[in-house]
C-alpha cells in the first residue's frame, strides 16, 4: 500500500491513494453515480397509458376493451374477444386496475385495456 507522503503539516496525496483510502476503485466509479441517483418510481405510482401517447397509439391501444373506441377498432372482432391486458403474456399485474406492459414503458396499462400486440398468458 502507497502511504501518503508528508510534507511538514501538508497532506501530500495522489490520486491512487485517495481512492485507496476512500475504498473507491476506478472500476467501481460508473456505477458510484447510481448511488446518489434518486430511486425509481414505484411501480404502482406509473402514470396510466393515454391512447393518445406515441407508443399505445402505435399499438391501437385501447383503455377499456370492452368498450373499444375507433381507435382500436380492431378489438371489436369476434375472435378478440377475450383478449385483454390482465391476459397478455407481456402483462405483470400491479393491482386490480392496473399492469405493466413490457412494450408500454413509463407508463401502466388498464387491467382490461388491449392492443394489437396481444399475446396470449400461457394457462389462462
Ligand atoms: Fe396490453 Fe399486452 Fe398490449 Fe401490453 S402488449 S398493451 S399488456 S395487450
């Protein structure tokens, strides 16, 4: 170990020592800034998805597919009819109104909202 020098009552150190004597290595120093990030916010206080927003308006999302607006007028066929949020495969429950979708970032989904990406939840 480097032992800082001493000069009369001055503290000479460099740049090795300092981060040996902090426990900081240069490998570590990426990810020293996550430390002092703010913490993410919680899951359950996502904002809900607007049909308007770029990404559900690509998907022709739709915040209740039970009653589907023109917008995602796809859902109105026969054989979607079962198809919902709460049952997509990309869908992870956060409570009984609402989800995480995996394409839809930054925001939650309606439990019984849709969207053209639909994929069926194995075993429902
Ligand atoms: Fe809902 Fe699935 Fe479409 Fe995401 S991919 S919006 S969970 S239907």
């Amino acid at each position: 170990m480097t032992t800082p020098t001493y000069l009369g009552d001055t503290m000479q150190i460099n740049r090795r020592s300092f981060l040996k004597l902090t426990g900081i290595s240069l490998a570590a120093l990426p990810f020293a800034s996550s430390l002092f990030s703010p913490p993410p916010a919680r899951a359950a206080d996502l904002p809900m998805a607007k049909e308007t927003d770029p990404m559900p308006k690509s998907l022709k999302y739709c915040s209740n597919a039970k009653k589907p607006t023109a917008h995602c007028a796809d859902r109105k066929k026969k054989e979607k009819a079962d198809q919902f949020c709460h049952n997509c495969q990309l869908f992870t429950k956060l409570d009984d109104k609402k989800g995480k979708c995996m394409l839809i970032t930054g925001a939650a989904v309606a439990y019984d909202g849709w969207c053209n990406s639909w994929v069926k939840k194995p075993g429902t």
